[in-house]
C-alpha cells in the first residue's frame, strides 16, 4: 500500500501500473493509424451537432492541427477547430489521418 503524506489517501501500487498503461496507449483513427498532437485528419461519418447552429458535418471535412486530450467528455479524445463550426472534441473512432 502507497499513502500521501498529504492527505493521507491511500492506494495500492498495482493501481498506479494500470493507470500508467492505459495512459500510455496510443490513440488510433478509424483505420489504425496513430494519431498525435498537430496532425490533420479527415472526417469519415457525418456528424450531427448540437446546439445553437445545429447542421451537420459532413464526410471528407479536413480538420487541422488537432490536438489529443486526457480529460475530453465520453469517449471523446480529440480537441480541434472544424472549419465551419469553429472548437468541438470529436472521437477519434470518425477521423482518418491525412497526409
């Protein structure tokens, strides 16, 4: 058992290799290909959304610069700006890496 001297919270040392495995996973587009901080990627499924504009974005939209994030909502890993409807987080299972 692990303690912090600081609040006294306790943990197992077996807690901090998985929470290290999984945060060391890559994060893969919808055909395998790692993805990483700066890339461009291309929407494969259009995309409903929510909120004041509504619309969709639709398939084959290039998004770039994207940036990976930890702490996105859901299953959602992927901060970009779409052209169109300006900064979302978008899952990383509806982009393709372009080249």
């Amino acid at each position: 058992m692990l303690v912090c001297p600081m609040c006294g919270h306790e943990w197992s040392a077996d807690d901090t290799d998985a929470s290290a495995a999984e945060a060391a996973a890559p994060v893969v587009d919808a055909v395998g290909n790692v993805l990483a901080d700066g890339d461009t990627v291309t929407i494969v499924k259009d995309l409903k959304v929510k909120g004041a504009g509504g619309g969709a974005v639709k398939v084959g939209t290039k998004v770039r610069g994207i940036r990976l994030i930890d702490d996105g909502v859901g299953d959602h890993d992927i901060d970009a700006t779409v052209p169109g409807f300006g900064r979302m987080q978008l899952k990383s299972s509806v982009v393709k890496k372009s080249l």
